[in-house]
C-alpha cells in the first residue's frame, strides 16, 4: 500500500530531489537522535520555489528542526582546527530548512526560523573547531568554512610603537631632569637654605694637619688675609676668614711677616695662631709667583726685618749678581726663606738669584736664552691660571711671534704687558685702560711687536717649564671668560676670540665686584 502523502513532500522533489524526512531519523530503535554523517554532503536537499503552507503536520521537535540545518557531513573530531580566532569563520552553506518546516506546519517562518538560525552559527564553531589542514588541502574544506587564517602580526607596527613609547619616556625623563636641574642652580643656595642643607664654611675642628706657611704684607686687612689662608689651604673657602672676623666683630692689629700654621683650620683657630708671636718665623719672607720687584722688597722688609732702603739699594746695579739685564725683574725667584740673623741685604738678594739660576739650569735654559725665557715665563705666569693653561698660553706666545703668521703681524697684545709698561699691574683688576693699551712704553706688546724689552714678574718652576715646552696647537687667542673658576677660551681666528670676549663681558656685567 502506497505511503500517504507526507507533510513534508515538496512538489519540486522530481527536479531538486526530496527533503529529508525527520520522522526517519527516530523510526529504528536505538537510533541517533542526529542524522547520520555517512552519506556524502552533495546528496543533501537543496529546496528551491515555494513552500507548501496547506498541508497539515505535527510540530517538530527542536532537536528535529536542529538536524534539517544541519550540514551532512559534520562528523565529530578530537583532531583541533587549524586556527582558533572562530569568530572569523563563516557558517557552511545550508538550505533553509526552517522554511521548508514552516511551510510545513503553518508556523511563520520569522518563529520558526529562530532556532535553526542558533543551531547554524553553533554548526559554524563546530565545523571550524573540527576541520583540519588536510581537509582543506584535499578539498572536503573550503576557506569559506575555515574562515580566513589570522594575519600575522605586524613587528614593524610593534617595533615603531616601542620606539615611540621608548621616545615619550625618554622626553619625560629628561623634562623633569633637565627642569630639576635648573632650579637647583638657579635656587640652590635657598634651597640649602630652606632645608637646612646649608654647607659649612668652616672645616671641622681637629682636623688640621700639615704644615702651611702664610705671609702677611705691610697694610694686609682682613679679606686678603682670608683669601691667602684659603690659597694655603688653612681655610676651607676664601671667604670664611672675613666673615668670621665679620661675625664677631673684630679688627685685630695684623703684624707683617711670616707665619707658620697649619692646614685644615677653623678661622678662629688660624686667627688665633697669627696673633701668637710663637708662629712667626724670625727673618724669614715668602715671596708667591707673579709679583713684581716693587711688590717683593716689601715683603722680604717686614720678614727679615731689614730697612726697605738697604734692599732697594741692592736690587739698583744687576750686574752685581752676574745679570746683564738692566733690572733684576723677573729674577728674585718666589719661594719661602729663612735667613740666620743678622743676614744683609745684599746676600738677601743674592740667594734670591741664585735660586732662579738653579730653577733655569733645571729647565735646560742656555745661559744666554736666560733673559728671553724669563720674559716669557713672566707673561706666563701673569696670564694663566692652570697648570694646561700655562703650556698653552706659550703656544699662543710663539704662534704670534711666527714670522709666517699674517693674522697678529708680531704683536703679542698681551694685557700683561700694557699694564705693567703703564704702571696698571697693582690696581687689582685684570681690565687694562685705553691709556694703557696706547701707550708707546717698550713693554707695550699692543703697541710693540715682539717680547718687551725684559720681563714682566717673577714666575715660578711651572711657568718656566712651559716656556720651554709649549703645548701643540694652533691657537692665536685666549681669554679668561670666568674670573672666578678661571676657565680660559682659546681661539684660532679673531671671530671666534670675540665671541669669546663678548662671553667674558657678559659675566663681568653680571658679577661687578669680581676684578674685571
């Protein structure tokens, strides 16, 4: 007897073949409740034209409705898809059973449809989640069922992206680097202030060790006084002397001569040690580098205790001492002496001589280049203040004597010398006047060229060394710009020399009581 007519018969089998039963999944016992995966995907319905919505039919279960979507070669595999981004995976191509189910039943297909609609996107992750690179090279797979593989990450992105991170950090740092910096210069000694962080001036009490040898000259006040202790190394800043004296408002009666203490004391110590006549050294005078002899005769009166006339006197004929020189400038070696009592001027002066002659045979100095070289030396020792800078400055000297040199012509324009000629080298300022700088006198390196006519103070071991050796180099120029550090520019061009001066005007603008 032939079937009844199924609810499910679609008048377009005989063209595009019948649709699944889903009665038929669950007429044998122990059957599954999916249909089976074994026939091959291309026999699967395709439904096409109308749907039957007359006939009369039982409603589907959902498990039923599930299975009328649902691909039929989805089988189950223990085997991981080859990516797991199954966001990006599109579901397989299906027919849509669930209009075919509501044609069947009657229902309206936006109900009936909700269902399998779940079920395809849940199919979509289980077929992705199931398939495997071999089914995609074989064919069984197709992309559009993988999905699209994930793109690989871009490194460049990262690299550039770790850069810049990198750059923002960096600039962040070094902001509040840079800003911390300068406020600590610009406020530090409020800050110390604020904070209590204030430095001592003084070294600590105890500490003092050593021997130092301090000479005071006849009318010394106070802050020179305190800026020779510090230059000694007795005081710990070249101030702390003065403001002592300041803060507890003394004036003591200074008494000329040399004395000896010790390094590394308080001020109130140092003090009380020149005022002990038992520190005092009995005929005995220190003479630094770079005075003249009009500042050294002095010096050696009040330390020795012989009549500053009898010295003048000796110092009148230098051919006593074997120099041919007209003046003894430059030759009363600084150091610190001790005479036996009694001693006289002229042997006073004569073991001042000897013992620039000895400092000359130790350089290696000719006798005959013995005056040259002290002329030398001399405006060494005048001019510079580090011991590089002494070999330096002797470059610049012979560069600009250099008969081949088109630049400076011979002309040495040293200040030194104009203010010495002119009698400008005791006002305590390192400015010469325009009256200096013109004057014809045979010192005057601006106005003479070549050396002047002899030397210029007495220089010391150092300045003398430098003299014979200078440094290498092609500088023309030097200006001290910092009178306070010394840092000295040196320059090969007039360009770069007054760029230089300008730096030294500036700061002397802004420090108007340092000796400019």
């Amino acid at each position: 007897m032939p079937d009844s007519p199924s609810p499910f018969d679609d008048p377009f089998a005989d063209l595009f073949g019948k649709l699944p039963d889903p009665r038929a999944g669950s007429a044998a016992a122990g059957a599954p409740d999916r249909p089976s995966t074994d026939a091959p995907a291309s026999d699967a319905p395709q439904p096409r034209g109308e749907k039957r919505a007359d006939a009369a039919a039982p409603p589907l279960s959902r498990r039923a409705a599930r299975a009328a979507a649902a691909p039929a070669d989805a089988t189950p595999s223990s085997r991981p898809a080859p990516y797991d981004r199954v966001e990006q995976s599109r579901p397989v191509s299906t027919p849509r059973a669930s209009e075919h189910v509501a044609a069947a039943t009657g229902a309206r297909p936006s109900a009936v449809a909700t269902a399998p609609e779940r079920s395809r996107t849940a199919d979509a992750h289980a077929t992705a989640a199931t398939a495997t690179l071999d089914d995609l090279f074989t064919g069984a797979r197709t992309t559009d069922e993988l999905g699209a593989p994930p793109p690989p990450p871009d490194r460049r992105k990262r690299r550039i992206g770790g850069w810049i991170a990198l750059a923002v950090v960096v600039l962040l740092v070094g902001g509040v680097a840079a800003g911390g910096a300068y406020v600590w210069n610009t406020y530090q000694d409020k800050i110390r202030a604020f904070m209590g962080w204030e430095e001592s001036q003084e070294f600590d009490a105890g500490a003092a060790e050593g021997e130092a040898i301090i000479t005071i000259a006849q009318g010394d006040t106070g802050l020179p006084i305190s800026q020779h202790l510090y230059d000694a190394g007795v005081t710990k800043t070249p101030t702390a002397f003065y403001d002592y004296l300041i803060d507890t408002s003394q004036n003591p009666p200074f008494i000329p001569g040399v004395f000896k203490l010790q390094k590394q004391m308080t001020s109130e110590a140092a003090l009380a040690a020149l005022l002990d006549p038992a520190s005092k050294m009995e005929n005995g005078a220190q003479l630094r580098e770079g005075l003249t002899v009009a500042q050294s005769l002095p010096i050696l009166a009040d330390g020795i205790g012989i009549p500053l006339a009898d010295l003048q006197a000796a110092v009148a004929d230098p051919s006593a001492y074997g120099v041919s020189a007209p003046s003894l400038e430059g030759w009363l070696f600084p150091a610190t002496y001790e005479f036996n009592p009694g001693v006289t001027a002229t042997e006073v002066i004569t073991r001042l001589v000897d013992r620039t002659i000895e400092s000359l045979d130790k350089a290696g100095v000719p006798v005959e280049d013995r005056e040259r070289v002290l002329t030398v030396a001399s405006i060494i020792q005048r001019e510079a203040r580090f011991e590089q800078d002494f070999y330096k400055v002797s470059r610049v000297i012979e560069n600009r004597l250099d008969p081949s040199n088109k630049e400076t012509f011979g002309l040495l324009q040293m200040d030194s010398t104009a203010q010495y000629g002119y009698g400008e080298n005791h006002d305590g300022t390192v400015s010469s006047s325009a009256e200096a700088l013109a004057d014809p006198n045979p010192w005057n390196t601006y106005v003479n060229p070549g050396l002047p006519v002899g030397p210029i103070a007495n220089p010391g071991d150092l300045a003398i060394d430098a003299a014979m050796h200078p440094a290498d180099g092609p500088w023309l120029y030097f200006v001290t710009v910092n009178l306070d550090t010394g840092e000295t520019v040196f320059t090969t061009n007039l360009a770069d020399h007054n760029a230089a001066v300008k730096q030294w005007q500036a700061w002397c603008a802004d420090h108007p009581d340092s000796g400019c």
